[in-house]
C-alpha cells in the first residue's frame, strides 16, 4: 500500500470519527421527570434531572408565576400565583433544557363546622368537602380529641378538656385543611 493510499484511508476514519462525535454532542439534551409540572399556589412540585452534569441552575421565565431551587439533581417549582410559565435549567456545561409549568389556584377543603366543641367522652362529625376523597386524618394531640373518617364525614370524639388541632387531607395529600377543636 502506497503512502498516498495509507494517507487517504487515515483521513477517511478520522472524519468519521469526528462525524460521530458531533453526532454524539447534537444528541445531548437533559431530561426531566416529570417534563410537565401542574402545581397550586403555594404548594411545590419536584423534578428530578437526567443527562447533565452537577450543579445545575434553575431560571424560571416569570418568576412572579413559579420559582424554582435546585439541590443536586432535584428541582424544586413553587407555584405563585396562577399561570404558565417555563422553568430553564442548565448543567454545568451549559446543556440546558425547559420544564413547563402551570400554576392553579390553591384548592382547600372546608367545613361545615370549622372550630367544634364537644365534651368529653362526646361525639360531634364535621362534614369536608373540596379536594379529591378518600380524606384522612391526623390529630395533632390525641389526648384530647381522636378523629375518624368515613367518606365526607369526620368523627371527633372528646378524650380530655383542650384544644388541639386535626389536619386533614385528601387523597395523595395535595389538598388539607385543619379542624380546631376545643373539648369542654
């Protein structure tokens, strides 16, 4: 094989390689799971980023819709106020890739009796509505006051005189609201 030959096949290869390392940088996007965010206001979502280098920057659009923070590989969206927006993150190489954001507004659930009494050893049901069923409960000190629910109603049942509060949720807890009971 002739120098000229040899020469000529060499250029071939390294194009190639060339080629597909170009093809290979096109290729480079971050991802993000999830790539589309729905979050009420005042409430915050998170995002886990894909295909980058640490640490990464988060830029929302308009920030008086969503912000957003960014802990290693995490980014976290806290909706404002209504609206849409898209939320630019970039590694440290400068790859950078847009979330989607929309904000709405912040649904909490009610009661037809937000502050009850009872006595103790009494019963009193306080009925919920707005959010997503099945709800759940969380009393935040059970010496006073216990609570169950079943479906839309929430028995409170009076353990010793106090105040205490029960939270409740509704399903997957993106919506809550809180019950203030005093029992006499």
């Amino acid at each position: 094989m002739n120098v000229k030959t040899l020469s000529y096949a060499v250029s071939i290869v390294l194009a190639c390689i060339l080629f597909v390392a170009c093809e290979d940088d096109d290729k480079k996007v971050l991802t993000f799971t999830p790539s589309k965010v729905e979050v009420e206001v005042g409430k915050t979502a998170t995002v886990n980023v894909g295909k980058g280098i640490v640490p990464y920057t988060a830029n929302p659009a308009d920030k008086t819709i969503a912000t957003a923070t960014v802990d290693k590989s995490t980014v976290t969206i806290t909706g404002v106020k209504e609206g849409t927006t898209t939320i630019t993150v970039t590694d440290k190489e400068k790859t950078s890739g847009k979330i989607s954001v929309t904000v709405k507004k912040a649904v909490s659930l009610t009661f037809d009796k937000p502050a009850p009494e009872a006595t103790v050893g009494a019963t009193v049901d306080v009925k919920v509505s707005g959010g997503v069923a099945p709800y759940t409960v969380e009393t935040k000190d059970a010496t006073i006051a216990t609570a169950v629910v079943a479906q839309d109603k929430i028995t409170i049942t009076g353990v010793k005189v106090g105040k205490t509060d029960i939270v409740v949720y509704d399903k997957d807890k993106k919506n809550s609201g809180t019950i203030s009971v005093t029992i006499k």
